[in-house]
C-alpha cells in the first residue's frame, strides 16, 4: 500500500479488518516496526477523534510523530500552479509539501471542502497536491470525498457486533442547520460495497450521493420503513451533492429516537461523532445499550494502525 485516500486503495477489505482486529487483541505487537520513522499529522480542519487516535496508533508502532495546524499555526497556502502571489496566499504548496517530505517518512492529512465548487473539491486538491510535490506516502485522515479510517473503524465494530453472517445495514440522512460535507456518508456507502450485507440509504429526496458512492444500495424515502428489522443503524448529516453544498431539508421529523430505533432488529446504533445531542439524535438513543458510538471511536486507533503498519511494511520494509 503506498497511499491510503479510500477502499480503492485497499486490495482485501475483510483482510485488512482481521490485521486491524489483530492489532487490537495485541496493540504492541509490532512496536519496532516504525522505529526512527516519523509520522506528520496536517490539519487543515479541527480534531479530536482522528488526531488522537492516529497519534496513538503511531505511537504503538514505535513512530516519532509531528503535528500541525495548517490554519493556526502554518503560513496560508496557495494551491494553484503557476498563480501569481502578490496578494492573501502566503507559502505554495510546493514548497510547503516539499519541506513537509524533508521531514516525514509519511504524511496524513485532514482536509474538507468548501462546498462552493463541486468540482473542485471532488478532485481532491489539497491530498493530490500534497502526494504529487512531496513523494511520500499520504493518509487521508477525513477528504473533501471520504474519510477511509473511520470506515474501517466501522467495518471493524461491525464485524465485532454482528450476530448474522449478513445484515441489514442502513445509512440515514439526519437534520442539521449548517452544510456538511458528503465525505463520511460517501465512504461508509463505499466500504458497504465490500462487506457481505444488505444495505439501504435513507434520506430525503434531493440527498442522494454520487452514484458511483451509492453502489447498488437501496435507496429509501421512508425512514421509518427502511429501519424496520435492520440490524444496525448508522447516521450522519450530509448536504446535497446535486444541489451542491446546499441545505434542502431541516425536517425534525428525520432525528433518531429510540422509538424509531425500536423499529429495528437489534437496537445497533452508530455515529462518527460528534453528534448534537438531542437535536440530530436523541439521548435515550445515545446512551442505550446499543450505542456503539465509543466503540467506533475505541476502533479508529487501530484502523489507523493497521493502515499505518501496511504503509511501513510496502514502503520501508
């Protein structure tokens, strides 16, 4: 494995889950495999999740780790090639991957779109850049696109969770005030295509993904009738792609609530977080025995550290 951006560059999704789960049972079982190796963590956007998780997960493979905030602490960046930087943008993102590469052995990076330009963000700029001036190894720690770890991490408590050799699976569309990105929603519909399951997306009309992340999923209007016998429900807010970047729906009507969830199967709850408390998802869901919420944030470490172990062994092995 050279990069890591989604399931695409991952040759055996249920192999890659057993090593993650492997890691898991023995988190320091391969603790020399990085060492004199450093690991540099670029944030474009916030984190809690993913910083520490990957942090940690580095750290169980022996890697020394740098960190940075590209907003707060970092010169703004200039992308575009051949632009004439006489005004805003302060360092180009050829020198400033090219540096990145003097002092990394791997570089991940956190990214979202701005939701102007579809287009442009989903030609993953600011990761296509970074790989093409700095050489080395990316991790996509949450893109414009998709957000490939927290899906493994799914995948993961998926497989730890599931009682049936293969589940009802369903994604739904939940309200939000502000425009999010389609990037968590886009990967999970995603990894679904590799997991033996029965999966349906549920959302509003005029939310459906791009096709080619949507797969073969059902597509249900009904939330109600799509949680009927599921085995796990996994939520998350996502604006139009068709409509680009837009709110069309705020309907209370679409929040998670444990009558809703009585609807299902087995009660499996799943979010990637954060999650606003009692407006997209009520507490009574949140914090029922079928919440796996922590145990998807528990997984995140050794997703990435399965992902982190796979990259050292290819490249510098």
């Amino acid at each position: 494995m050279k990069h890591f951006l989604s399931a695409l560059d991952v040759d055996n999704v249920s192999t890659l889950v057993d090593e993650a789960l492997a890691l898991k049972a023995a988190p320091w079982s391969h603790e020399n495999l990085g060492r004199r190796r450093t690991l540099g963590l670029v944030f474009f956007n916030p984190s809690l999740r993913t910083r520490l998780s990957t942090q940690k997960a580095a750290q169980q493979l022996g890697m020394n780790i740098l960190s940075i905030n590209v907003g707060l602490e970092g010169w703004t960046l200039e992308m575009e090639d051949g632009a004439m930087m006489n005004a805003g943008k302060t360092e180009h993102i050829k020198e400033a991957a090219g540096v990145l590469a003097q002092y990394c052995d791997i570089i991940a990076v956190r990214c979202f779109p701005e939701l102007k330009d579809r287009d442009y963000d989903y030609q993953e700029t600011v990761l296509q850049k970074i790989i093409k001036y700095s050489g080395r190894p990316v991790i996509s720690l949450e893109s414009a696109t998709f957000h490939p770890l927290q899906s493994l991490a799914d995948v993961m408590t998926i497989r730890e969770v599931s009682r049936v050799k293969k589940p009802k699976i369903v994604l739904s569309w939940a309200p939000h005030f502000k425009a999010l990105p389609q990037a968590v929603a886009n990967s999970f519909a995603q990894w679904m295509q590799y997991v033996d399951c029965d999966f349906t997306i549920t959302h509003p009309e005029g939310y459906e993904l791009h096709p080619e992340m949507a797969g073969n999923a059902k597509i249900v209007y009904d939330q109600r009738k799509a949680f009927e016998g599921a085995d796990f429900i996994y939520v998350k807010n996502w604006s139009s792609y068709s409509h680009y970047g837009q709110i069309l729906s705020e309907d209370p009507g679409w929040k998670i609530t444990a009558e809703k969830m009585a609807l299902t199967a087995t009660g499996n709850f799943m979010h990637c977080l954060p999650v606003r408390r009692n407006f997209k998802v009520e507490d009574a869901v949140l914090d029922s025995p079928g919440s796996l919420v922590l145990q998807q944030a528990h997984n995140r470490v050794y997703s990435a550290q399965a992902v982190l172990k796979r990259i050292l062994e290819s490249q510098y092995g």
